[in-house]
C-alpha cells in the first residue's frame, strides 16, 4: 500500500464546529475552476432532474407501454435501487482507479440508458434503462463531487462550489418535476428520456480537456467482501423502505427486506474491522464530522424530500391541482433553494458548517411547521408558497452545512469515499421519507374518502418539522464536541 502525505488533510477539520480564519483578500476562482465547476455542476443538475422527471408522468408512461397500475412504482424504484445501493461502492471504486475516467464512463452510460428509456417499447426494457440510469447515477454523483472537492481546497472557495452544487441539485429535483410536467403535456413522456441524450454527449466532449484528476497510486485490491456486504445491504434496506410504503410497514416481504439490510450492513463493519484494505476505513466511520455530518445530511433530505410528496397530496387531493400546476407551485420552493445554495458559502464562512446546519434546520423547521394550519381553501396555496421558500432556503443551508462537514479534514485521496457516503446518505435519505410519511398519512387518514387526508397531512407535516428541529440541534451539539484535529493525523493509508 502507498502512503500519501498531504498536509491539507487538516487543514479543515475545524470547518466542521467553527469557521476557519479567512484572509482579509477575497478569494477568486480561475478561469479554469469556473470552466470545471460549470461542466461538473451542469453534469449534476442533469443527475438531479432524473429523480424527479417522471414522477408526475408515471401514469402517462403506464398507459402508453402497458405498465399495470400496481407496478408503475417500479419506474421510480428501480432507479433509486441502483442509484442508492451501489453508490459508496462507486465513490471508493473513483478513489481507487480515477475519478475522471468513472466520472466520464458514468456520463456516457447514462446518455446511452437514456435513449434506451426513450425508445423503449416494452415495461421490461423501460425498467432496464431505469436500472442503467440509476448505475450511472451512483458513478457520476460520488466522483463529481470528489472532483469537486479536489479541485477546490478547504475554504471559502470550496464552501462556495459545494454551495452552488447543493443549490442546482435542490433546484433539479424541482425542475425535474416542471420539466416533466411540461414534456409530457407538450410532446411526449419520452422527451423526458431523451433530453439527457445531448447534455450527457456534451459532458463527454469536453470533460476530456476540463478535467484535471488527482494522481492516486493504489496497488491492494478492492475489498471484495466489504462491497458486497454493503451494497447488498443498501439493495436489502431501499428496497424494504419502498416496499413498506406501499404495503405497510407490518408486511412480511418489507419487513425481511430491511432486517437483512441491518444485518448486511453490520456485517459490513465487522468485515471492514478485520480487512487488511477495507472499503470504508473504520476510523473514518468514527469520525464524529463524518457521522454526524450525514445524520444532518439524512435528515434534511428525508424531510424535504417528503414535504414535497405531503404537499403534492394537499394540492392535488384538496386543491384539486393538475400535475402540472403543482409542478409550477414547487417552482417557488426550487427559487428557495437557490437561494439558499447561493448564501451557503457566505454562512459557513460566517458561522461554520456546525452554525449553518442549526440555522438551515431551525429555519426549516418553523417554515415546515406554519403548514400546520392549512385549510381546505383555495387561499392557502400563498402559506404553502411561503412557507416552500422559506422552507428551501434553510434545507440549503444545512444540506451545504452537511456536504462542508462530511467532506472536511479528509485527504484528496479519501474524497470519493467521503463523497460517496454523502451522497449515499442522500438517497437513503430520499427513499427513507416518503414510506415513513405516507404511513402517518394513511393513519391519520383511516383509510376514507380523499376529503379526509387533511389531517393526515398536516400531522405528518407537524412530525416533518420536529423530526428536523431535533436532527439539526442533535447535529449542531454533538459536532461541538469534536475535536478538530483529535481524528486524523497527517498521513492517511490508502
């Protein structure tokens, strides 16, 4: 095994409780960081809008290939599968064998299963090039972002490019859902496969000549038996979580699904304890920045991600919203988050990434909960409106929080395994909040007529907001405690 030596692995383990001193001269970009960040943050975007594209489609997409009713979740859950389960593998794969060269494959694979999808003419091929989508998914996301990472060190200028790529990704989910919408109203559900065609070729073009990889020599092998403890795992418990939001959380299928993802996955850290080359260093997985960093990373995306799916409900189950209206009306939330994402750098170099997960989360929580008192009235659409805005821009603020935290005082060479335990967290995370708030919503509901889903819908909203509140203080005094150079020395094995 080689020994790589860099002395900016701690250099910002502090970001994670407290901010880091800044020179007086503001930092700038070169023109060469915004050509990166520009194609890296594009490649992103377009990762984003394929979460959430064909969300409002599904029942178009079933009727034109001949899905029936009950297996048009298959659609989207065949894609989170994939995304969620093979993700940390792909991140320390990056580290390993070269970011660029699984950054590039993942975009190229990605067009290729897109025009697969548009042209499909049968369910089977469709779910293939879902299946496709979501690999390719779980390669570019963890080895973007560790190109980010690596091509912009700790500091103002990192903070402000994880800003910015937390922002666009928010807004993707968003746009995606407008996107959709307006595709399939105006031309076809396929263009919602086809317009990554061209947007993955461009990457693939230019990412050649952008693209400047870190020299990482690694000689052991890949830690076999870890990868496939933890992404059967992840396969076991995505697929448990999906399973029991559609057939409840008492069902025996789901309810073997999770059990054997928590039994995979602490195989998976006796196995890492034991390997002479492991997957995840198990000293990485004590490091309070990197843990409590995603339980923050988790939370925000359960529940934001789920006060989408309850608002989408009361717009369309109360308000009686079209699809497409209802996309519009998360437009608003998609402007918060940009917003958001675009102050992120500002506040973490303000108050640390400790600071701005407590703001982003109390922000989030009160704007969540004012949507406790939505009414049966058309005029209620303006607290939602408000309350999405407000909403977005304090998920931003913790989602970069999160992203500073997680990826901080770790050498360039663990970055792909730091970036792909955020963005697992992410999808975990998204996959873990819909299931769970759809369950209180049918509680609460009882099972009646749409009219009652109101106060399902509002007690899942009130549990929403308490859920982020306790995750973001939870979060904030536990990283108080870190200590910030205590975890890692200045040499770390790979």
């Amino acid at each position: 095994m080689s020994v790589i030596e860099r002395a900016e692995g701690t250099e910002g383990a502090e970001s994670a409780t407290t901010p880091a001193v800044r020179s007086a001269a503001p930092v700038r970009m070169t023109g060469r960081q915004k050509l990166v960040l520009t194609l890296l943050l594009g490649a992103q975007f377009m990762i984003a809008v394929d979460f959430s594209i064909l969300n409002v489609a599904l029942p178009v997409v079933g009727e034109g290939l001949g899905f029936p009713l009950g297996h048009l979740q298959w659609i989207a859950t065949s894609f989170a599968l994939a995304a969620a389960g093979f993700t940390l593998l792909f991140g320390r794969i990056a580290d390993l064998f070269g970011r660029k060269r699984l950054f590039i494959g993942g975009m190229a694979l990605l067009g290729l299963a897109s025009a697969l999808g548009g042209l499909a003419t049968s369910p089977e091929v469709l779910i293939v090039a879902r299946v496709l989508q979501g690999l390719a998914t779980a390669a570019v996301t963890p080895a973007g972002l560790a190109l980010l990472t690596t091509a912009f060190r700790e500091g103002p200028l990192r903070e402000r490019a994880l800003g910015l790529n937390g922002a666009l990704m928010s807004a993707g989910f968003t746009a995606g859902a407008v996107l959709g919408g307006l595709l399939t109203d105006l031309l076809s559900w396929r263009w919602a496969f086809l317009v990554n065609v061209p947007v993955a070729a461009v990457v693939v073009a230019l990412a050649p000549s952008v693209i400047t990889d870190s020299k990482i020599v690694c000689r052991h092998r890949l830690d076999i038996p870890g990868a496939v403890a933890v992404t059967g795992g992840l396969l076991a418990l995505v697929y448990g979580l999906t399973r029991a939001g559609e057939a409840g959380w008492s069902d025996p299928v789901a309810l073997a699904g999770l059990v054997a993802g928590l039994v995979l996955l602490v195989g998976f850290w006796f196995l890492e304890q034991r390997a002479a080359a492991p997957l995840v260093p198990v000293r990485i997985m004590r490091r309070r920045s990197v843990v409590w960093g995603n339980v923050a990373g988790l939370v925000a995306f359960a529940t934001e991600t789920s006060l989408v799916f309850l608002i989408t409900l009361y717009l369309q189950e109360i308000l009686d919203y079209s699809p497409l209206a209802t996309g519009l009306a998360f437009g608003v939330l998609g402007a918060g988050t940009v917003v958001g994402g675009t102050l992120g750098g500002r506040v973490v170099g303000r108050i640390g990434s400790r600071g701005a997960i407590l703001a982003g989360g109390v922000a989030q929580a009160v704007a969540t909960g004012s949507l406790v008192a939505l009414g049966s009235g058309g005029g209620w659409i303006w607290l939602v409106l408000v309350a999405t805005f407000a909403g977005g821009v304090g998920n931003m603020l913790m989602i970069v929080g999160f992203m500073v935290t997680a990826t901080s005082g770790l050498p360039d060479s663990e970055q792909g395994l730091a970036t792909g335990l955020a963005t697992m967290t992410q999808q975990v995370g998204i996959t873990l909040g819909i299931p769970v708030m759809s369950a209180l919503v049918a509680a609460r509901a009882g099972g009646a007529d749409g009219g009652s889903v109101l106060p399902g819908v509002t007690t899942a909203v009130a549990v929403n907001a308490g859920i982020v509140l306790v995750g973001a203080v939870l979060a904030w005094r536990l990283l108080g405690r870190t200590r910030p150079h205590q975890d890692e020395s200045r040499h770390s094995r790979v």
